[in-house]
C-alpha cells in the first residue's frame, strides 16, 4: 500500500544541507498498522508529509498503491489523497462552518465515496450522535479529536497516516480513542501509519519501526 524506496531528505540551514531521512526503506501491506517512533526531531512528520505527497524527496521514491508520487503533478497528488488518504494531524482541520455530520459527509463526498451507513456508524461509534448538530468550536478537545478521526475515515481511505492522534488527551481518553481508532481502521480495511511517542499507544498495532539517525530500525515496543 505504501512504499519507501531508499528516500533521502534534508533541509537547508545556514550551516548547509542537514539530512533528516538517510536511505529509508518501508513497506507498509494493505490492511497493516506500523507504529513509528522515534526523539523529537528525528523525523517523523517529515516521514509522513512525504508518505502524504505533501513533499517530495530529493532522492528515491515514495509510492502509494505502486503509484509513484514523484511521477504525478501536485494537483494529481491532491487528488490521490483526497481519493486514497486519510489524514490525522495534531491541528485538526475541522470545517468550522459545517457542522459535525457535515463535516464527515463532505469528507467522504470530496472522494465520491458517500455512505450514510457508514457514517452513521462513524457517528455512533465515535460518540458523537448527540453533538451531530453541533458546529466544532462546540465541541470539547475531545470530541473534535474523535471528529478529526471520523472525517479521516469518511472516504474509508486505503491509509490512514496519523500524527499523535492522540497526543492531546488525557491517559484515559487517549487509550479510549485509541482503542475506537484502531477499531474503526479495521472496519474501514485501511492500513495505518501511525506516528507516536508512546510505546503503550504503539503496542496494539502490528508493528513497530523507531527512526534513529535518518533510518529506520525495527523494534517492538514493550508495554
Ligand atoms: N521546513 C523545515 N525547514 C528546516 N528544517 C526543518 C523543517 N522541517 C523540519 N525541519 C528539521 O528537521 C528535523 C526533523 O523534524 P521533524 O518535525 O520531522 O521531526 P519529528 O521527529 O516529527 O519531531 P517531533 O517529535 O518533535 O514532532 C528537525 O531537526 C527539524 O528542525
């Protein structure tokens, strides 16, 4: 489903070009969960803006579904997201003029996926039958957290690239979200790519790779 080959990224400094990414390789199979940790500043983000064809690498290729993402125009590579990506980032990029059930609808709309059952179940699962009237800015931390996850999975996206999904919450609630997240990737048969800090939220998925030095190592978290 997504596919690194030996990528390289480095952004330029007044001290010249610093390398974040050195030669990652990854495999990520349909229906497959990988966690992806690693220190602040290690990576990460840029890992998955590039997995989001929100950048390119200057060296080896990214590509989604066998597509090369470096082969496609910006505007095909909106469109690839809008058709095969859900997106979950720490911001979270709600319509603040529609309101909670409009919010996933457009989302699934854009991607000529509509589904009333599905977001119905969406709505239902992720708590949030009661505030389905209700605009984001009424909404707690939260809700909007479980409404950003909704929206990502409206279309039901082939893969999910989450940024801390949970990063926000409390303990409790995150493990909550989590939980809804990890089930409702399952339903929607999407794979994920998950970037966190805490190895309690990585241990569920399928695997675990730690970013170290510009490469990817692999390890299983323990609990
Ligand atoms: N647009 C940019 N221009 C220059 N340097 C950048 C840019 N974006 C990121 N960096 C640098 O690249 C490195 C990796 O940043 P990145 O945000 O990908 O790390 P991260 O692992 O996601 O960090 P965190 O866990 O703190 O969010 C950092 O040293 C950062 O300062």
């Amino acid at each position: 489903m997504l596919e690194f080959r030996q990528v390289h990224k480095s952004y330029s400094t007044p001290q010249g070009p610093q390398y974040v990414l050195s030669g990652v390789d990854l495999r990520l199979a349909a229906g497959e969960s990988l966690a992806l940790m690693g220190e602040s500043g290690s990576g990460k983000s840029t890992l998955l803006h590039l997995a989001a064809g929100l950048d390119l690498p200057e060296r080896g290729e990214v590509l989604i579904g066998g597509t090369s993402l470096a082969g496609l125009s910006e505007t095909g590579r909106a469109t690839l997201r809008r058709h095969t990506l859900g997106l979950v980032f720490q911001q979270f990029h709600l319509i603040p003029s529609l309101n909670v059930a409009d919010n996933l609808l457009l989302q699934a709309r854009l991607a000529g996926r509509e589904d009333s059952r599905w977001t119905a179940r969406l709505l239902e699962r992720l708590g949030l039958v009661k505030h389905q009237h209700y605009y984001p800015e009424q909404l707690s931390g939260g809700l909007q957290q479980r409404l950003a996850i909704g929206r990502a999975l409206a279309p039901r996206p082939a893969l999910l690239l989450a940024d801390e999904p949970t990063g926000n919450l409390d303990e409790t609630t995150a493990d909550t979200v989590l939980g809804l997240l990890l089930e409702l990737v399952a339903e929607s048969g999407s794979s994920l790519l998950m970037v966190t800090h805490s190895p309690r939220v990585a241990a569920p998925l399928d695997a675990c790779l730690i970013l170290h030095h510009g490469r990817l190592l692999p390890e299983r978290p323990t609990p």
